[in-house]
C-alpha cells in the first residue's frame, strides 16, 4: 500500500477499501480494475477530485489497474475541449491512466448487440410513448406505473424496429428501446427503464455515425464488464440504479465475474456549488472569468490560484470515504491549503497598498543589502538579498495618525520594527490640499540593525516594507469565496444559488509595490507576501511589461469573524 494511502500499519481502511481487500484476499479477483469515467461536458471540479483520488488510489495501492473512460452518450453538450481539459486535470492531480483510456463510444457496436441480445431474450421492447407519456405511466413511489401498449411487440418486430431506429428512419423522440422488467416494481429505476433513445447530433468522435444513443444506465454497467473493471465506484444518488446495473449485467451473455458496484458519500462543500450545470451557468452568465476562474472549485481553477496538487490530495485523504451525505466545512480544505503552502512557499514583502516613507537620517544615495529567510519552515530554502534605501513603501494599513491604544504599528512619534531591517520612527505626516496623507518623514536607528549595538532594542509592532527605488509594479487580485452562504443551492426561502454572490469575492489592486526578487517570478512557484497571505503569479494574464499575482488564500482564517 502507497504512504500516500496509508502512512501506518495502524490507520485503518475505508469501507470500500475493506470490500476491495476481501475480494483480492478470497482470490475473487486476479487484479483489481477501477475507473474514473468522467462525462465530457464540462471542467472537473473538486468533488471529481475526490473520485479521482478514491479510484486511482486504490488501484494504486492494490498494484491494479484505473481507467479514464469517458462516458460521451449525450454528445449535445460534450466537446473535445472538455476531453482535454479532464485528462490534464488527471496527470495534474498526480495520476496516470497510462494505456488505459478509453471512451464509451468505443463500444456503440457492442453495445448495440447487447441490446438487440435483451430483445432477443424478451427484454427489451421498442417503445412508441413520448416523453410526456413515458413519465406520466410510469407512476410514483406509492402508485404503481402503467405497461406501455407497446409492450407485447414481438421480437421480430422489436428486432426490426430497432435496427430501423439505428438506420435512422424515425426521428427524435419517436421511439425508445426499454428494458421489460416491471411497472409495479417498488423502486421507480425498474419500471421498464429506457435504454436507446433517438437522437441525431454529431458526436465529437463517431460524427454522424449513429443517430441512436445509448442511455447511461445501459452503457455504463455494461462498458464496465467490457473493460473487467472489478469494483465500479459512484456516488449515493447511483444506490437507487445498482439494481438495474445488476439487472442489465446478469440479462446478456457477460464473463464471470462481473462488476460489482459500491457507492459512497459526495463531496458537498461549503460556500460552493458542485453542479456542473450550474457552474457552467455562472460562466455563460459572466459572473466568472470562465471555468478556471480563481473563485470557481474547478480543478483548474484551484491550480491558477495557486493551489497545489499536494493539498488537494491531503484534502480527500482527510476528509475520508463514508456512505453518508453530509456538508463538508470549506475550512477544512482551506487549511490543508495554507498547511501545504507554510511549508513550500518563499517569504517575500510585498506592499499592496503603498505609502511612501522617506528615511531623512540617511543620505539620498543610500543602498545597503539586507538577508532575508526564504523560508523558515525549509532549511534549505535559503536566504536572499533585500535592497534597502533611502526611500520605501510600508502598506498604508499599517500607519494611523490617530491611534488607539493598542496600535502597535506605526503612528506619529511611534516606532516599529522593519522586517529584517532597522527600528524605523515617524516624525512627520504630508498631507495634500484635501488632506489625505501621501507621504511620511522618518528616521532609523542606525544601530538597531541585526547585530548593530541597539539591535536587541525592543518594540512592539513589526511591519514589512520595500525600497521604493527597486520594488516592481504589479496587479494584485484578492481571492474570497465565492457565496455568501455555507449552502447557497439548498432553496431555502425560495431564492435562487446566484442570489448568494459574493459580491466582494475578487478585489483588483494596482500599483501594488513588491520586492525586487519577483521580478523572477515563475508560474510553478509559491509566495508568502509576509502578513498579507500566500500568492502565485497567474497563469493567463500576466504579461512581460506587467504582473499579476492572485492570492491563493489568506494567512488565517478571517471570514469566521465576519458571522
């Protein structure tokens, strides 16, 4: 078993984990097979995550075998963007599929002969009902559905019928095949389910090829027994179709064993949507940059606001496999975030909101170089060079002209340490004509650097700052989550997810004054702008002549004060 998986002898396995051990020890299963069989028609988000991590992982653990099948049945709305963009997010994940990829159009021809099997055997029937119908006799959980007039249709005359369907002499909607199984089945899944409908729409890889599609409860069982997948895994809103998957699997002539499907919670995180539809909504809408926007829990919106791959599997580990619902608190992804990055990413200053303070006990041409930690938590991090002159730039929350008590920043008459540098005091405030302040006079300690004779001098406050002479000019984008509330699609007194906005979820800062360091920023790195919050240069906007940076998450968590 991977450390990844399993860091102890001692740490106990996951239900599924359990189920998949019995069957290798019992010999049931040669090598365990999974899959992630993702629908091309959107970008992943971090629930896929968590199935990506459970399927891959265990296939991993147990020296099996996971597949990346794309189950393209509903070409109206796949793509091959949506194709591509899955298997990067996959590789970047830190999984391989290897030679295992496949898609369920592979198989259209042998899932034709598995149906016409079913008609052959008496069943499956073609149905001529339209959708209105089909739903109205199918009945309710507590009433029993109705037999379609169509029912008793002969074999031959389903068998041809259905091949006329796949010719494509009917039009869309003008017939279904359907499972024969029972209308008054308790559960709804097995009244007489439907299993090709007619649809004419090009398909990104068969073209116009077929003008029949396959449902996904008939392709999916049965694209898993083409493969020998052993052990199929879904979520909970999949428990109520199992025993059609059994059904299917057990009514066409299949190789023992056969699949055997588990299902198991789904992610439901806080202060976010997981509907790719909706999601796919706020992009069509405008109300994000796109599927990888920074405020989106997309895969690839995780990856260009810095987060890495390491945290979001830490994440899954930790939250676990369980077979109950229940609403995930967004903290706890958020602190596997800052866990991750306190430990990889460089400390640098970074001052977003300037204000310039010039140093009037130095000369004009005054240039030293200060060391500086790259990181604490890494002893091989390094350290660096900060340039230091006469003129820099503090962030102007850390100044107030009239401070309460318990200020320990700067202040007029106050002292504050500079990060890595001197004491630094404030002896004079400019203002202009309309009275903002736009600039401080001060002095230093010229003593009270690292190891000069009043070094050991204290105060109480300790901001960052950086040389106005060398910083570099870049746009800061500040990152909040993206509702307002823990559930924004629960329907609650009827109002709809979007009415739950962040309308503050991204600030835009320009002008923002960094460290000369980042002038050699690159995209795979992470920064910690030291007291403001961890950072990445973003992947898409930034230019040569301009920089941008996002901030992937804050240092703490602040928004549990703002309730």
């Amino acid at each position: 078993m991977s450390s990844d998986a399993n860091n102890s002898q001692t740490e106990s396995l996951d239900f599924i984990r359990e189920i998949v051990k019995e069957d290798q020890t019992s010999g049931k299963h040669a090598q365990i097979v999974t899959r992630f069989p993702p629908e091309p028609n959107g970008y992943l988000h971090i629930g896929h995550a968590k199935a990506i991590c459970l399927n891959f992982g265990i296939a991993k653990e147990n020296q099996g075998i996971c597949h990346l099948r794309f189950d393209d049945t509903n070409p109206i709305r796949e793509s091959t963007e949506y194709v591509e963009s899955i298997q990067e997010d996959v590789r970047w994940l830190g999984f391989d599929w290897k030679e295992s990829r496949f898609f369920t159009s592979d198989y259209f021809e042998k899932l034709f002969g598995f149906a016409m099997q079913l008609i052959e055997n008496g069943k499956a029937y073609v149905c001529d009902l339209s959708a209105e119908d089909f739903m109205r006799m199918r009945g309710t959980p507590t009433h029993a559905g109705e037999d379609s007039p169509f029912r008793e249709r002969s074999v031959e005359e389903n068998m041809d019928l259905f091949k006329k369907m796949r010719e494509g002499v009917f039009e869309d909607g003008a017939k279904t095949l359907r499972a024969k199984i029972e209308m008054s089945a308790p559960n709804i899944q097995m009244r007489d389910p439907a299993l090709y409908r007619i649809r004419r729409v090009h398909h990104h890889r068969t073209g116009d090829a077929w003008p029949i599609y396959p449902m996904y409860d008939f392709a999916h069982c049965l694209s898993d027994a083409v493969e020998g997948i052993t052990h199929s895994l879904c979520t909970l809103e999949f428990e109520v179709h199992r025993p059609l998957y059994d059904w299917i699997l057990q009514n066409v002539n299949l190789p023992e064993p056969l699949p055997r499907q588990i299902e198991f919670a789904r992610l439901n995180l806080g202060y976010t949507v997981m509907s790719k539809r909706k999601l796919l909504q706020l992009v069509e809408d405008k109300h994000v940059s796109g599927w990888d926007d920074p405020r989106m829990p997309t895969v690839s919106g995780l990856r260009r606001r810095g987060v890495t791959s390491d945290s979001i599997r830490h994440f899954c580990k930790r939250i676990g496999i369980t077979k109950y619902d229940g609403m995930t608190d967004i903290a706890l992804l958020e602190h596997s975030i800052r866990n991750d990055l306190n430990k990889r990413a460089l400390r640098v200053q970074g001052v977003l909101k300037p204000l310039k303070v010039v140093i009037e006990n130095i000369p004009e041409d005054h240039f030293e170089e200060l060391e500086a930690v790259n990181n604490p938590e890494d002893p091989d991090a390094g350290s660096r060079k900060l340039p230091f002159s006469r003129e820099i730039y503090i962030d102007q929350d850390d100044f107030m002209e009239e401070a309460p008590k318990k200020f320990f920043r700067l202040k007029p008459e106050g002292e504050v340490r500079l990060r890595y540098a001197y004491i630094l005091k404030c002896e004079k405030v400019i203002k202009d004509d309309e009275g903002n302040i736009v600039e401080l006079r001060a002095t230093i300690d010229p003593d009270s650097k690292r190891g000069g004779a009043t070094s050991g001098r204290k105060v109480k406050g300790t901001i960052h700052w950086v040389s106005a002479q060398h910083a570099i000019t870049a746009e800061v984008r500040l990152y909040e989550r993206l509702f307002t509330v823990e559930q924004p699609d629960s329907g609650k007194d009827k109002k709809d997810y979007k009415d739950f906005l962040n309308p503050e979820s991204l600030a835009v800062l320009e002008g923002c004054k960094l460290e000369p360091s980042l002038k050699e920023a690159t995209q795979d790195t992470r920064y910690q702008f030291e007291r403001v919050g961890y950072f990445c240069l973003d992947s898409k906007d930034t230019t040569p002549d301009k920089p941008v940076f996002n901030r992937t998450i804050s240092l703490r968590d602040a928004w549990s004060k703002r309730k």
